[in-house]
C-alpha cells in the first residue's frame, strides 16, 4: 500500500505520525511520500521537500513565500498526479492542502483530509469548495458530522488525540508538587493567552480579578504559566503593581498548571479544550481590538466561544466576551466554581462524559477510515459516513 501525506506543521507532524504508524500495523510494506516533519519520518516518511518550507505564519510572511509555496505544491501535485497513490490524506493547513486536494481529486486520485476547518464557527462558504476535494473528511469532533451530512460529504469522526493522550483522572497533587505549589489551600489558574496582544488585553483584568479574589479568600493561591519569554517578561512587568499576590509564575507547562489548579481563569481557545479534559472548572473570557471585534461579530455563526460549550451544546461554562470581560464579573463567575460545589461539579460531571466521547482511539479509527475510503467502503469509523460525489 501507497499513500500520499502532507503536514503543513507540527502539530500536524504529530498526527500524521500516530495515523502512519497504526496504518503500518495493518499494513507492515506499507509506502509514505509527501511532506512532514522528524515525526513523520521516524514512520517511514519520505519527504519530498522540508516541512520548514511551508511552515509561515501571520499575514505578511506567506504572501513574501507564495511563490516558493505555490512551487512546493506544483511540485506535489504533479508527482502524485503521475505516481497515485491509494489515497492522499492533507492534514490541516486547509489553505494549502484542500487547494492541492481538489487538483488531485480532480486527477483521479483519491483523498481525505485530517481536521476540520471551522466551517461550523465561520466561513461556511467553504462548504462547496471541501466538497470537491475530499473523498472523506476526518472529524476530531462529533458536532462537526451533521454539517458535512448537510452538503453531502463523507465524513467520520475519529475522536481527538488529546483526550487519548489525557487520562480521565489526573493527579492534582503530583502536578502541585512538580510545580512547588502549596500542597493546601486552593490554586487558580490564570491562562490569558499566548500571544503578546492577548496577554496584553487580557491578563491586566485577570490580575485585577486574582486581587479582588485574594481578598476575599486570604488561602487562595494563583498561578500563571507564560508560554514563552517574551510573555514571562510582559506579565512579570504587570505583576509589579501587585507585590502581595500570591502568585506563582512558571515558564511553559500549562497543562501542568492547570492540572494542579482547583478552576481555570482563562482566555478562549484550545487551552479550553485542555482544562475540559483535565476536568478542571473554568471560566473563559476573551477580548480583542474594537475593529477585530466588530469583524468577528459579522463573521462568527456559532453562538459559543469555548470549545465544551458547543461539545455541550449549551452554556456550560461562563464565557466573559468583549465588554463583559471585566474583573467583577470573572470574580462573580469564579466565587461558585472555587466553592467546589454545585456549577464545579456540574461541569466535573459533564466534561467526563465528554471526555469519554472524544477518547475513541484517533489514530487507529483515523486509519481504518482510510482504508474504508481506499476500498470504497462506507465507513465504520466511529461513525458516520455520508455518500459524497466526485466532481466532474
């Protein structure tokens, strides 16, 4: 067996990696090609060109490499226009990759693509332009089935990789210990975000709140891990207005933060996802520029923010958007949680079943979904599998 892969980055090395090795356990001659990172090739793959090359970010930077890009995927394309592979499988990158997709569908080679875009939050249009390159839509998500059975693609849902990697109970007490934080009393976590501009935004209001709270709870201890030095510096500059908060700040090891904390201050995002299956109480808030805000009010279709309120399918968590982020009422949202009653064991309760819905073993469904795909099988990957039409 022969397939065609490309990961865009590393998070995309990571699945592609899992997803080659449990296919290589039901198929030990099997062939990889394509692109993708250390990851990849530890499995077998043989890149056709670094992965470093199509890992840009932000705005400006692509639009300097579009024509290094559009090379890379010339290239691509016609090697697996000329060599088919059984099948060709993009992960992520949807920009890249559903463009090369429906070339080579189009081609006659059969592909699938790995990740949902976020179709069901923005952009639907999409909608029509996915449905033309994929054979087979990969979904980390069960929500994300009915909108592909809408328009007629194949979709299966395969679970997600965190809540595998994510045991269903964690150890608070370990994760306290690694971190040096005190073994009574309770912890908070404050998560404002990775980048400098949420950091920016977010963690003044946080910090605010951690002071209203310190009052109010004398034993209550906070915590706050800094993605990388650059944040550490900018929020240990904000922490000088606060010389009496017992805060610890630590460098990287969210999970581990929010593992060892009682709830979860933090701002909208995947680390939601996380603290969801980490069975952590939280609360999530977001703000953004007033322009950036306007925009995404227009284009945003899900009336949810975090990613276990629409796992839930309601208002689970406290989502603090925009002008509601404020520090009254993340204190207002919080005060039950640390309780540890009522709405924290709502959520405890919710996010395990969750949890469980999720865990399903994503790289093997992931590759028997594959297979049914390459054999014209209608699936049995955990799900659900709509006929799709190829174009013409």
């Amino acid at each position: 067996m022969r397939i065609g892969i490309l990961a865009g980055e590393a998070s995309g090395d990571i699945l592609g990696s899992r997803v080659i090795a449990a296919l290589r356990q039901r198929h030990p001659d099997l062939v990889v090609e394509g692109i993708g990172g250390p990851l990849m090739a530890e499995q077998g793959l043989d890149s056709l060109f670094p992965m470093e090359r199509l890992s840009v970010m932000g705005f400006v930077e692509p639009l300097k490499r579009l024509p290094e890009l559009l090379r890379i995927r010339g290239a691509v394309f016609r090697h697996f226009r000329d060599n088919p592979p059984d099948i060709f499988l993009g992960i992520d990158s949807p920009d890249f990759n559903l463009h090369l997709e429906r070339k080579l569908r189009r081609a006659g080679v059969t592909t699938a693509h790995l990740v949902s875009p976020t179709v069901w939050a923005w952009r639907a249009g999409r909608m029509k332009g996915i449905a033309r390159a994929v054979d087979r839509m990969l979904c980390l998500f069960p929500f994300e089935l009915p909108i592909y059975a809408e328009h007629r693609v194949a979709a299966s849902f395969v679970g997600h990789p965190l809540a595998d990697e994510i045991p269903l109970v964690v150890d608070s007490a370990a994760a306290r210990a690694a971190l040096q934080l005190p073994r009574e009393g309770r912890v908070l976590a404050l998560l404002p975000g990775s980048r400098g501009g949420e950091v920016g935004l977010l963690a003044p209001l946080f910090l605010q709140a951690a002071a209203r709270l310190s009052l109010l709870h004398p034993d209550l201890h906070f915590v706050l891990p800094a993605a990388n030095a650059e944040r550490e510096a900018q929020v240990s500059a904000l922490l000088a207005a606060y010389p009496g908060l017992p805060l610890t700040l630590v460098s990287g090891r969210s999970r581990e933060v929010m593992a060892a904390a009682d709830a979860v201050l933090l701002a909208s995002g995947t680390a939601t996802l996380e603290a969801m299956l980490l069975k952590r109480p939280m609360v999530v808030a977001y703000r953004m520029a007033p322009l950036s805000w306007a925009l995404v009010k227009r284009l945003v279709k899900t009336p949810f923010a975090a990613l276990p309120n629409i796992l839930a399918g309601g208002a689970l968590v406290p989502e603090l958007i925009q002008d509601d982020a404020t520090p009254e009422a993340m204190v207002a949202a919080l005060e039950p949680l640390l309780a540890g009653q009522g709405a924290a064991v709502e959520q405890r309760e919710a996010f395990d079943a969750i949890h469980r819905e999720l865990a399903l073993g994503f790289a093997g469904r992931a590759a028997e979904a594959l297979l049914d795909t390459i054999h014209g099988r209608p699936g049995t990957a955990a799900g659900v599998s709509i006929g799709s039409e190829r174009d013409g």
